[in-house]
C-alpha cells in the first residue's frame, strides 16, 4: 500500500467520478485492484444471497441483457477529458462482478491510505458497481425490483458480518487498519473540524478503553457507531427553542426554498420533490412551498442523529429505497454543473427520492417552526438506517433519535412554508464539517425582520 504524505489531507467527495483528474482514476484502478487479486485468489463458493443474483440475472434475458450491457457500455463511453487513456479494466463482465461480490461478504471496510480516495472508505461494495452502473443498462438493471430486493439480501448478510467479532480485524494497528497511525491522525483531524476544541488523541474524544484490544469495539459496526464523551458536542443554546441544531456531524451542501409538493427530481438540476422524498405520507403537504436544508456526512465521522429541536415525534418510519441508483442524466459528463453546485450536491439531493431512508416529522414547541421533518438518507451500501424513537415520544433538543450503520451519508431537515431563519449557513461558503448539536439557525418570530 501507498503510504500518503504526512499532512496531505484529501478533499472527502466520493461523488467526483467524472470530474477526477488522470491520477485520481489511477488511484481508484489500484486501490480496487488489490481488492479484485484477493478475490481471484479466493476460493469462495457463492453466497447463497449472491447465487440468488445469479439465478435472477441467468433466468430472464432482459436482466442478463443489462447485466452485461453495462461492461460492454463502458468500452464506448466517451472519455471526460480529465482521463486522458481508456478506462482500466478492473471488472470484465457481471460474473466477475458477481465474484467480487461474493469476496467483499467477508471483508469488513479497511482503511485505505491512497490521498484521493479517503471518501471511497466506507462503500467497497459500490466501488464494484461505480462506472457500470452510470452507464443507460446499469440505471435499468439497478432500479429492476428483483434485483434491489435481492441487493437487499446481499446488503443485510454483509451488515451481520460487519456486527459480528470476525470483523474486528480491521481494528488493529496495521496498514489497511482504522488505528494504525495515518487513519487515527484522520480520524482525529475530522473529529476537529469545524470545531473550537482541539483534542490531542482518539480515547479523549470517543467513549473506549485504550487499556482493551482494539480499543474495546468488539466489531466493525461497534467502531463504526462510536459515540462522543460528554462535553465533546455541547449543545448551544439548550434553553432557547428559536435556535435548531445541526442533527448530524456534517458538511452543508444545499438549501432550497419554494420547494414543490411534487417535481421532476431525476432531471438536470435535481429539484427536491417532496411527496418522493416523504414517501406519499399524508403530512407531506404541510411543507409544500417550504425550506430544505441538505448536509452530507463524512465517512470518518459520527453517525448517530439527534433531534434538531424540542418538541413530540408525531410519525418515524422506514422508507425502502434503491441501493445502488444514480442520477440517469448524469453518465460521465463532466461538462453538466448545474448552478455551478458539486457533482456530489446534486447526488446527494437524488438520493432524499430513492434512496433507503429513515423519516422523523417532529411537532416543536416552537409554534414559529411547528411541524418539521427530518430525512435520514442511506445512500448505497449505507442502507441501515435505526430509528431510536417511536410515534408520541416527546424529544429534547440534543437527544439521540437514531444512527446509520455502515457508512457516510446525507440528510435533510424540512420545513413549512413562512418559516425563515436567521444565520442559515450557506453551502457554498461551507469549507468545513459543523458540529452534531452545534448551532444551525435561528429561527425569526413570526414578523420579525431582519
């Protein structure tokens, strides 16, 4: 493995695909081809979950048509002119595909020391499927029913392995390992970010026990949902109910008023369409003509949502989602930017319609917000989304209401129409993570000017 400079911190966006220079695709070729050797060199039988892909694929000319369209599409993409060769070959056709696949069941996430692909960390299993499935056939079989519901399968098998204590290797101090010295100098540097502390080590800042192998985390799921040590995120400005709080540790990338209760959200531009974001529920017209604020979370860092506000949860619920579907206008065309935004911006707004996601509405006490929505996003292998709390329960600005499991991801906060803020970040300018529980806005009295 390469061993990245010391104090070279990449930019953390696994979105940038079509945009990545020569060197970064040369990156991501031998990062996955050291991955694609192992599982040659692995003698594994299929997985039953991945024998059923096989079947499903082998048994219908369509699926089998887009399963190998999809490699055979690659060959005469047009290459963006940042890559300036053809596409490496790292997987041939879909059995190969199936046989890395197979590899990765048994394979926790491991750290990885190459400078641009730190964002890459936490989704082994979409590096498979990244240039297929942009291709016109992968957009059609990824969003094929059969296949997303087997995906599932696959997804929650390789969740159980990452529960359990076989994937605790990866907790070592060796080089593909998340407390060797590189990953917890990145660990420590995202976990300050954005923030006024600067603590010194990785035990200063999460609940574990230096003193235990591997800290005490007794699997990779167990590492992956760390929690903070008391005082690390305090929360501002506990007794004011006009101040929301960030409800992730997360990056802004997207505010959009006047959002409509329905539009077209696989088009160029990526506009917000609410009853696909909320799953048709009932309440979705309360927010029509309303606020979205997005922000994504980093792979590196902490992954357990609290509430924005204070006030009753009034409806949490699963959405089932695709697992692996990415914007069908989106291809290898680097010239498309929409409002001069990140590739990764308007991935990430796509995702709140399709994806896997955990839904929240929240009745504040604040009447000036009243009902208010949060929209925990699971993007790809990131589809385990765990809601801590129930219909009725009354929260309090700062509690815990859930966590991802796997992964980076995005989310959304909603509002009504006539709410309005003061000192809402603006993404554009954002540089930086923003504390879970830290100050996001605060929110005008009705009238109330400027």
């Amino acid at each position: 493995m390469r061993v990245q400079p010391a104090g070279a911190f990449p930019s953390r966006d696994p979105g940038r695909f079509p945009r990545w220079t020569q060197g970064e695709h040369d990156e991501y070729d031998s990062w996955l081809d050291e991955y694609m050797v192992e599982a040659e060199n692995s003698s594994q039988t299929l997985h039953p979950a991945v024998k059923e892909l096989q079947d499903c694929i082998c048994s219908s000319t369509r699926l089998t048509q887009l399963a190998q369209g999809m490699y055979d599409e690659l060959a005469f993409r047009p290459l963006p002119p940042s890559k300036k060769v053809p596409f490496h070959v790292n997987i041939a056709d879909y059995q190969h595909m199936l046989r890395s696949l197979n590899y990765f069941l048994t394979v926790p996430i491991l750290w990885n020391s190459y400078r641009y692909l730190i964002g890459w960390t936490s989704c082994p299993i979409l590096s498979i499927f990244w240039r297929p499935l942009h291709t016109t056939c992968g957009f059609a079989f990824f969003q094929d029913p059969e296949v997303n519901m087997i995906m599932k399968k696959i997804l929650d098998k390789w969740g159980e392995y990452l529960r359990s204590t076989e994937s605790a290797w990866c907790l070592d101090d060796g080089p593909r390992c998340w407390f060797s010295p590189e990953a917890l100098t990145h660990l420590l540097s995202e976990a300050n970010a954005g923030n006024d502390l600067r603590i010194q080590s990785f035990e200063e800042i999460y609940i574990c026990d230096p003193s235990k192998p591997r800290y005490g985390f007794t699997s990779w799921d167990n590492f992956f949902t760390r929690r903070f040590r008391e005082g690390v995120r305090p929360l501002a400005y506990s007794d004011d109910n006009s101040v929301i709080v960030h409800a992730c540790e997360s990056t802004p990338r997207r505010i959009q008023r006047n959002v409509q209760e329905s539009d077209k959200f696989w088009t160029k531009g990526t506009p917000y369409s609410l009853t696909d974001m909320l799953d048709h529920d009932s309440l979705s017209s309360h927010f029509r003509s309303g606020t979205v604020y997005q922000a994504y979370l980093s792979a590196l860092s902490y992954h357990r949502w609290h509430a924005p506000v204070s006030g009753r949860v009034i409806r949490a619920t699963l959405i089932q989602g695709f697992y692996f579907s990415e914007p069908p206008y989106d291809g290898f065309n680097p010239e498309y930017n929409p409002n001069g935004e990140e590739k990764l911006t308007w991935d990430n707004a796509y995702q709140t319609a399709v994806a896997t996601r955990a839904l929240i509405f929240i009745e504040a006490d604040n009447s000036d917000i009243g009902l208010m929505a949060a929209l925990f996003v699971g993007m790809t292998e990131v589809s385990t989304c765990e809601i801590a709390v129930k219909d009725g329960d009354r929260v309090r600005k700062g509690d815990e209401i859930g966590s991802f499991h796997c992964g980076g991801s995005t989310y959304c906060l909603i509002f009504r129409q006539g709410v309005d803020f003061f000192d809402l970040p603006d993404p554009a300018r954002a540089k930086h993570i923003h504390p879970v529980r830290g100050f996001l806005a605060r929110v005008k009295k009705t009238g109330e000017v400027q």
